[in-house]
C-alpha cells in the first residue's frame, strides 16, 4: 500500500507567550479551533514563560482539535520577548501571528492576517482592530459575557458600546485608518494582535530580549519593521476581543518607563527619545504629536547656523576639555574639540556637520542621551532647540547637568537676539 502523504505545512504560526493564566489561555485556544480557515492551515505554539499552574495540561486538552507545539522555559522573571522569539522559532508557517493570552480570536481573523501577508510582492506589519482593550475603561459586563458567548456573539451585543473599542480606534480615526500616514505608526503596533511575514520578523532580529517586564518590546519591533521599509496596515477584518484581567498598573507603569529607556538607548532616535520622555510623564497618545513637532522644527530650522554662538560658549575652553553640543547644526567651529559629541534633531545637518569625523555625532534632541553621567565637562544648548524648549526644556536641561559639569546655552526668545551665553 503506497504510505500516506504528509500533512501539508501550514500557511500561519500563532505564537501565544503565556504564563500561570491557563484559564484564560483555554478560551484563547477555544476560539482559535474556530477559525474558518483551511483544515491544518495554521499551528499554534503556546510558548510557557515558566507556568507552574495547568497550563501544560490545558495545552495537551486541546492536541487534538489544534495542531500544537508547547515550548517551556523557566521562571526567571518576565520575559515575554524571549517567550516570542523561543516561539518563532519553532515555527515552520511564512506568516506569524503573535497574540496574547486572553485575546479571543474572531473566527477569520487568521484568514484575513493571512491575506494581508500575501497580497502582494512584499509583506506589511499587520495590526489586527482588538476589542474590549480599554484598561482604564472596562466594559460593564464583557468578562462575564465572554465567558458564556463565542466571540461573534460577543461583537454582535458591545459592537456599538464604545468602550470595547480598541484602545486605538481614536487615534486611527485621526488619519482616516491609513496608519501609514502617522509619524509613529509603530507605536500601535501592540502583541496582542499582529502578524508579520516570518522572513521580516527574521532580517530584524524578533523582539529584542533585552527587554523585561511589561511593555514596549512590541512597539521598539514594530519601529524596527518601519525601517526595514514594511507598510503598516491597520485591520479591523482581522478582528480579536482581550479578555479582562487584572492589572497592575503601578508597576506596569515602572517597567514601562524602564523599558523606554532601553529603547531610547538601542535606537538613539529623536522618535525614540520622545517616547521615553512621554513614558515619563505617562502621556502615551502625545508621543504622535510631539515627535511631528519635531519634524517641523527640522524643516523651520535647516537654514539656522549656530556655528557663533558655539564658538563664543567655547571660547577660551582649555586644551583637552570633553565637549558636548545639543543642536550642532550644519557646521562646527574650530573651538570644538576632536572627541566631542554632538547632537541634533535634522539627520542631515549632522551629517554635514560629523563628515571629518573629527566628532561624535548623535541623531538626537538631547531629552535623554546615551551619554554617562558627570562624562562631559561643558555642555552647549544652541538656539537650535529654541522650538522644542517650552516642550522638552526641564528635561534638556536635566540631561545636560546628568552629563555635564557646567551648562551653557544661548536659546533666544521668540523675536528677540540671542542671549550672551552663561552657565546654568
């Protein structure tokens, strides 16, 4: 008798970090045995954080409706990046989709991640419309009804409620749902519902596992994926509902502002370094408008050379003084000394302005630097910075005490000369 043919590779891997939620993580699988996608079309690995409750057993419960992988790796803190990446690589689809547990999977929604991936020459990072995530705006009810309804059912009763609408559907409006047309269309870019073409996922890198505790690791990859070139797309066919659970938002909130951080400091990024100022002060939806400020100031400002005002705050420096300049422009003077580091917000002008290589150049504001503390023994702030300052100036000057040991900036007001340069 000829031997049976091999099952075909499936088309998409679902990739579900867990841990110690194997209730919730049941419903999670729940939902995805009602998918109307192709027989063995997908596969699902359940990548365990270091659970010790059932999850194990509640994986295996479903081996036989689900084509599954259970990876394992021990508690050692949060580390869901890993968990992603251990996940990914066990996977053997074109198209990954990462969800959270909890997230209850409409019943096409990896047909429809699937057909975004595929459409074209190219892939896209995919966002998929999650409903009832509103942390701080519950939706009366939806746990209980989740627990009794199928997902479909659940839309049918809160699809009109506006408080189970995703958390983004706001800021998506603002640009008539074409992601693309954001500055930052990465910072939408939240694990609980993404999919990405795993050769993309691959040439960045996955989630960088430098990243622990709750938060960011989803949106710095997303970052990563818009350099790369991806197109965002922003889903709401490729539907999910998030479960309610409790939170901890204090310590959410901590790890979030440490994990902006590394961020910051991986990227070196005004866009980066907006988001961790923004984290600071717990403002996430103005990091958009912040960072498109920024870009403003870029164009108002390419023709604005401060090459006089830092040369005048440098004058009479002793030889081998450590210089640092925020808003270097174009053009350095001579009294900058070889070895400095130097910053500004426009790529080009400091491109022009490091081409000798005689200096260190930083494509940043100076909100937060990867600079040491007490590294520098003169810091410069030029008048480059005059229209970020009302914004970012407490934490520019921050930074430059961090890192200088005096402080000296020539920031003119609106209209008015520029101000002899002074220490701080």
């Amino acid at each position: 008798m000829p031997g049976r043919s091999p099952a075909p590779a499936p088309k998409v891997s679902v990739v579900i970090p867990t841990y110690n939620r194997c209730e919730m993580l049941r419903r999670t699988l729940w939902a995805l045995t009602r998918q109307r996608f192709p027989a063995g079309g997908f596969e699902v690995i359940v990548s365990d954080d270091g659970s010790s409750d059932a999850t194990a057993d509640v994986v295996r419960s479903f081996s036989d409706r689900l084509d599954l992988v259970y990876r394992f790796q021990e508690d050692l803190g949060f580390r869901a990046a890993e968990a992603r990446n251990a996940g990914a690589a066990a996977a053997s689809a074109p198209v990954l989709v990462f969800m959270d547990t909890g997230t209850l999977a409409g019943p096409d929604m990896l047909a429809e991640h699937y057909a975004l991936q595929t459409s074209g020459p190219t892939g896209r990072a995919v966002i998929g419309d999650t409903y009832g995530y509103r942390p701080h705006e519950p939706t009366p009810g939806l746990a209980e009804a989740i627990r009794s309804l199928p997902p479909e059912d659940v839309m049918a009763r809160y699809h009109d409620v506006r408080t189970f609408w995703d958390w983004r559907r706001d800021e998506m409006a603002k640009v008539d749902d074409d992601i693309n047309r954001r500055a930052t269309p990465w910072l939408l870019f939240w694990a609980t519902n993404i999919s990405v073409r795993a050769t993309d996922f691959h040439a960045v890198g996955g989630f960088d596992e430098n990243f622990r505790g709750w938060g960011v690791e989803d949106i710095e990859l997303g970052f990563r994926l818009a350099e790369l070139g991806l197109p965002f797309v922003f889903s709401h066919e490729a539907w999910a509902i998030e479960t309610p659970h409790d939170r901890d938002p204090v310590a959410n909130l901590e790890t979030n502002q440490h994990n902006a951080l590394v961020f910051m400091l991986r990227h070196r990024h005004p866009a980066a370094e907006i988001t961790w100022g923004m984290y600071q002060r717990d403002l996430l939806w103005e990091i958009e408008d912040a960072y498109r400020d920024v870009l403003d100031q870029s164009g108002h400002h390419r023709d604005v050379d401060v090459s006089a005002e830092i040369d005048e705050a440098l004058a009479g420096m002793p030889a081998g003084t450590r210089v640092t300049v925020f808003g270097c422009g174009a053009r350095l003077p001579a009294a900058v000394p070889d070895g400095a580091h130097v910053t500004d917000f426009d790529p080009a002008l400091l491109a022009k302005a490091t081409a000798d290589g005689r200096c260190e150049g930083l494509h940043l504001i100076g909100i937060r630097t990867p600079l040491p503390a007490d590294g520098t023994d003169v810091v410069v702030i030029t008048s480059r910075l005059s229209g970020v300052w009302t914004e970012w100036g407490r934490e520019i000057l921050a930074e430059a005490h961090r890192i200088g040991r005096t402080v000296r900036r020539t920031l003119p007001g609106p209209g008015h000369p520029t101000q002899k340069t002074g220490e701080i």
